[in-house]
C-alpha cells in the first residue's frame, strides 16, 4: 500500500522504515530538509512541501500525522483539512488528546474526510520490535489499512495464548486493536500511559531503597553495598516483577551504575495529567497513578536516585532527554 507520512523524528522515521521493509511505498515530509534525504535516500518518496505531498499520493490518500501532540498537530490537521478531499484517510499516531480527536473526526466528516486515531506503543525500539496500536475512529477506514497496521505490529511472536483464549479471534494477538470510535484509541493509550507512570515509579522506588540501605543511618550489621546492575539483571530472569521496563532499568544500570548522567528531572507528557482528569470525571480512585504523576512534578526541585531511574527509563524506551544538572 501507499501511505504519507508527516514528521519523522524517533518514531516517525522509523515506521517508515518498518513499513518500507514491508513492502509499502512512502511519501515523506518534515520541516527538517536532512530528515526527509535521509528517508529518501532509504527509498522513500520526498516531498519539499505539504502541496507537493498531497499531490504525490495516490486516491483515495492516507496521511499519517506523528508529530507533538498540542499546536503543531492541530495546526498539521488544519492544513490537511484543507489539501485532502472527501474519501482521504487522516490518521495522528501522536499522543493527542482524546478529545481533540472527537471533536477532529466531527469536522473532518464533513469533508468526506475519514479519522483515525492510534495511540502508538514502542518508541524507539518499535523499528525492530514493531508497535502495538490502539487505534480508533472510522471503521471501514481502519479495515482497509489493516494491511498497514499489520506491518507496523509486533505479530503474534513466541508469546503463548492466553489460557481462556482458545476460540477468540482477535488482531489483539498480533499488537493492534479496533477500539471504536473516534477518541477511543487515544484514550486507551492515554490510560496505558498512565499505567506506565505507576509502573516505572513503582521500579524507581524500590531501586531507591535498595541503594539507601546503604547509608550511614542504617546499623552497620543491616548495611548492604547492592549491586543495583546485577539485581536488576536477576529480576529479568524467572521473577514476577520481570518486564520491559525493568529490561530498560538494567540497560542503563549496567551502562552507569550511579546513573550519574541524570539530574533527576523528570518530565511529563501529558497523558498522564489526562488520565487523572478521567478518573476524576469517572470517580475512579487512582492513588499510584497520581502519586506517580506528583512524584515528577516534585522532582523538578528536588531529587533522588529514584527520579534517576524514571529518567533513565525515559530515555531507554523513548529516546527522552532530560535537561541536565545546573
């Protein structure tokens, strides 16, 4: 199939990448001329400005938006209101609010315009592990890219189905999941990336009272120099707490055991402030999912070996990069 893709940073590129080495022909644009050669140079198909983008697509067009969630989106969708026709297939596989894609898909409907939101998964590893994507909005739409989505997804892999299973079809199993309408692919990524506040606090918090047993306060028969690289390395293998985020924890241990290179100042997304303002709306009780978020707005005046880590994390499964110690 035939796709454009618009923004090629850490993920856009790459699942240009995934989706060439699949056989699907690219068009590419980014404001950054050196991003655009270097995909071209890879095969895909260059476009020095939005016009000529639209213009090298074939009909019906499918336009694929990943870009910063907030103004640069909104603006980008504007533009494609305004160049694609009616039957054209917009997609933001950014990070967008869900309900700035209820109100896009209502006014892009008008135009004959179809929407669809995925919420993507996978960061900078997502070239060579593929992607798994929450994906909302028009249906029929959504059907006739399967074959794109496919291709970006990890695939069923060596995963063992899950017991209860057995008489399910589902394309869960294979990384990519119809989620309904319009918002909902972006919500349910919004809810898992709130998850993942809680997750990687949870590893942040724990490593942290591992290395402070260490410290003068402590009775000198209860005091343990831990190895944090090697404990890490352990919990990978046969422990309940194993998980890729803990995977990303003992890379940047082994890599700098004191995490020196961190400050400690961890950033927020976005997602997981909207994730809270759900539960709020729905009543839902979420502790750890706010004490998490909390947790990263404290640590930009104060910090410990525990926000070292969320960064460290940060940086291993996005490619995020924390401002640097004053």
């Amino acid at each position: 199939m035939q796709i454009g893709m618009i923004g090629l940073g850490r993920m856009g590129g790459n699942i240009v990448r995934r989706l060439m080495r699949h056989g699907h022909q690219c068009v590419v644009y980014d404001v950054n001329p050196a991003s655009v050669k270097q995909l071209a140079d890879e095969g895909a198909i260059p476009a020095n400005d939005l016009k000529q983008f639209v213009a090298s697509l074939e009909l019906p067009r499918t336009v694929w938006l990943m870009l910063p969630s907030g103004a640069i989106t909104e603006a980008a969708v504007d533009q494609m209101h305004e160049l694609l026709q009616s039957g054209d297939i917009l997609i933001d596989g950014g990070n967008s609010n869900f309900q700035d894609d209820v109100r896009r898909a209502q006014a892009l409907q008008k135009k004959g315009i179809r929407y669809i939101d995925v919420g993507t998964s996978g960061g900078v590893w997502g070239l060579e592990r593929g992607y798994c994507m929450m994906i909302g909005g028009d249906k029929q739409a959504v059907t006739e890219l399967d074959p794109i989505f496919k291709s970006l997804a990890p695939g069923i892999g060596s995963i063992d189905k899950t017991p209860g299973r057995e008489n399910r079809q589902s394309t869960a199993e294979e990384g990519y999941l119809y989620t309904g309408p319009a918002g909902s692919g972006h919500f349910v990524k919004m809810v898992h990336n709130g998850i993942e506040y809680g997750l990687m606090q949870a590893y942040a918090e724990g490593l942290d009272i591992l290395k402070g047993v260490n410290q003068a306060v402590i009775p000198a028969e209860r005091r343990y120099d831990l190895n944090l690289a090697d404990i890490t390395e352990l919990w990978r293998r046969g422990s309940v707490v194993s998980s890729w985020l803990l995977d990303l924890s003992a890379i940047a241990l082994a890599e700098d055991p004191q995490l020196s290179s961190y400050s400690g100042y961890v950033e927020d997304s976005g997602e997981g402030r909207w994730t809270i303002q759900a539960a709020i709306e729905e009543a839902v009780p979420a502790d750890v999912l706010t004490a998490a978020l909390y947790t990263r707005f404290r640590s930009r005046q104060e910090h410990t070996f525990a926000e070292k880590v969320l960064s460290a994390m940060r940086k291993q499964f996005g490619g995020h990069q924390e401002p640097k110690k004053p």
